[in-house]
C-alpha cells in the first residue's frame, strides 16, 4: 500500500498508509457487527471515492470510446464498494444488527 500511494504521490504516504488501512479495518469491522452502520458506511464509501480517483482512474486506458471506458470503469471492484456502500447507506442496517437492537430498545 505505501509503494502505491507514493506512485500517485499521496501526500505523507506512511502516515496514510495506517490511516487508510485503520479506517477500513475499524469501518469493515464496524458493518460486520452492525454498529454504527450509516456512518461506516459514508467513511468507506469516502476511502473507496479517494481509491478511485488517485489510483484507478490514472491506470483507465486511454483513447477508448466512452462506453469502453465506461465498461472498464464499472469493472474496478471499489466501483463495486461505492455502489454497495450507497446501497447499505439507503437501506439500513437490517433486523440483525446491532444498530436495529438499539433503536428497537430506544422505542421501548
């Protein structure tokens, strides 16, 4: 991950090294279990957005026909993160998570 963010010239990469990788291992953790999923969610959705435009888009081939580059585009799995991100954001946590038991016990 440090070679990586100093390629695309990141600044104070080894310090961004342990911050990204702490964020989304905290924010991982944090959806597994259900707490605090809206704001994990928004904070990963941030590190996905932050992947896609310093690294993915300067390697995206160039000279294609936009909808080339579009299929290429959708191809990047962080595409994939942003977009189950929003989903998780829009939909909620669901019945099994921490996050539900709370608001359920608050209503009481």
């Amino acid at each position: 991950m440090y070679e990586t963010l100093v390629a695309t010239y990141v600044p104070f990469p080894q310090l961004m090294t342990y911050f990204v990788s702490s964020v989304e291992f905290v924010g991982g953790c944090l959806l597994v279990v259900g707490l605090l999923s809206s704001v994990a969610c928004f904070v990963l959705l941030l590190d996905m957005l932050t992947a896609i435009l310093t690294t993915n888009l300067s390697t995206m081939p160039k000279g294609d026909s936009p909808l080339n580059w579009l299929d290429n585009f959708l191809y990047l799995p962080e595409v994939l993160y942003a977009l189950f991100f929003v989903w998780l954001i829009c939909s909620g946590p669901g019945r099994f998570s921490i996050d539900y038991r709370i608001v359920a016990r608050l209503r009481r």
